[in-house]
C-alpha cells in the first residue's frame, strides 16, 4: 500500500511540474473558487466491469506426494458486469493538492469463467480429468476517493484518484462440470472485501453546470482478504482476477446561496497561478 501511495505522490508531483513549466496564461478553473459554485454536489456514474486475467496459460504442479502427481493447465476468462455508482462530492477551497472528494455507493456485478483440463498419475495408473465453469457475484460498494485534475486544455483535464472501497457481497452463483475442490486449490473471495484503489479519468466540462468524467478504475492493494503480493487481484476457483471499472461520471454543479466559496484574494490557489515569465509560446 506505501507504493501505491508513493506512485500516486509522485504522479501529482511530476503533474504539476509539468504544468507549471508551460502556464502560459490563466486557465479558467473547472471548479470556481470565485464563489461561482456551490462546493458539494450530486453525482452519478454507470458503467461495465471486466475481470482481467493472466495473458498466457501455464501447466501448473497441484500436487507432488511420492508416486503421485497431479498436473493441470487453468484457462480463465473475463466477462462483462454491470455497474452503478451514485454519491456526493466536495470541492477543496485551496485546490493546490486535491480538487475534490467524493463519497458513494455503488453496484458492483463480477463475472468470470475458468476451464481447465489434468492428468493425475498414481502408481502405474493415469487418469485426465477436465472441467469447466463459472462465476457471478454482486456487490453493494462503500468509496470514498481523493482527486486531482491537471487541465490539458480551458475545459478538459485528466483527473488521477486514490481511493478506498468497502464490498459486500449480498449475491454470488458458482457452477462447475467437475468437482476437484480440494486438488484444484479452489478459493474465494470473502463476503466483505476492503481495498484501496486508483483510478485515471480523462474529463469534459460540459457547461458551468456539468462535467462528464470517463475513467478506468482498478484495486492496488486488498486489505481484506490479505493481499498476498496479488496487488488487488482476487482469486475464483483456481485463478486470479483483477476487477477493472469502466465508468462515465456525469458531476452535477450547482448554484450558490450566497458566497459558497472563498474570496479569490483570499485563495492562495489563485495567487499562485500566475503567468511564468520562461514561457515562450512554440
């Protein structure tokens, strides 16, 4: 989990660097702080999920007791879920390290299938064993997500995000042609699953009172089961997945009441975004 913070760090850091070296001239900000806009706000995301798997197939060595051996070549594949998210977020009055949080609760749907096909020898004896089958589990989502943007032009921006998700799984369906549970290694994931992950996003302010975010989200590190060196990847059957999400977020900007938000003379954002003198336009 350090890494993957440190890799997060130093993506801001190497962001900013970078647009600091070519500010050219003021950009104008996706979330006003002129008090222009409300801080919180309503969002909402559908999307798919996908389970991505190993890209080359291996034979693999269950078991090795004496004049026994067990041999067996795992084959999974990913499938397509379904996903919605809906939740609340907050924009940062001095948006210097994060632009805005966000918490939600989401449906989460993954999907996946794995065959595979053995020879199992004992003594003078050999037999080869296959099966096939799959998976379905559903998930209610608790996240909660830190943001940054990094404006490529006026009104589009690449937004990097590290976050926190807390899973239940309230449904799951497994079926299998053959039964080797105990040669096979089969495992699960458990009820409650608990990770930390990042997600990149590539966003559109749409009008002053919407943006749309497409983004691609992924686990780094499971806290809940113990990770294990999988980085996120959660193991069905014999095999290990890594959920993706691919999602379209529609952020809702709203009016203010008043004077929501603080005074730009009083920003240090906005102080510090002023033109560099080294800048030559190419």
């Amino acid at each position: 989990m350090n890494r993957a913070i440190t890799l997060f760090l130093a993506l801001l850091l190497a962001a900013g660097l970078c647009a600091q070296g070519i500010y050219g001239r003021k950009r104008p900000e996706v979330f006003p702080t002129d008090g222009k806009m409300r801080r919180g706000g309503f969002y909402f995301a559908p999307g798919i999920t996908y389970t991505l798997t190993r890209f080359n197939d291996k034979e693999e060595t269950v078991l090795s007791n004496g004049d026994t051996a067990y041999t067996a070549l795992f084959n999974p594949k990913g499938r397509f879920g379904l996903y919605l998210e809906a939740g609340w977020f907050l924009a940062t009055r001095d948006p210097v390290v994060l632009d805005y949080w966000d918490f939600g609760l989401a449906y989460k749907q993954l999907k996946g299938t794995e065959s595979f096909t053995g020879t199992y020898a004992r003594s003078d004896s050999t037999s080869l064993l296959a099966g096939e089958g799959g998976f379905n589990d559903q998930h209610l989502t608790l996240h909660a997500n830190a943001n940054k943007l990094f404006q490529t032009r006026d009104y589009q921006f690449i937004q990097l995000t590290l976050g926190a998700n807390l899973d239940w799984r309230f449904s799951t369906a497994h079926d299998y042609t053959a039964d080797f549970t105990a040669l096979n290694r089969w495992a699960f994931p458990p009820e409650f699953i608990g990770q930390v992950h990042f997600k990149l996003g590539y966003g559109i302010k749409w009008s002053n009172r919407m943006m749309i975010i497409p983004a691609i989200e992924t686990p780094i590190f499971s806290i809940q089961p113990e990770d294990g060196g999988n980085f996120g990847k959660l193991q069905w059957f014999s095999s290990t997945y890594r959920p993706l999400i691919l999602s379209v977020r529609f952020l809702f900007l709203r009016a203010p009441k008043g004077f929501a938000c603080v005074p730009v003379k009083n920003n240090a954002f906005e102080k510090s975004k002023v033109v560099n003198p080294s800048y030559e336009r190419k």
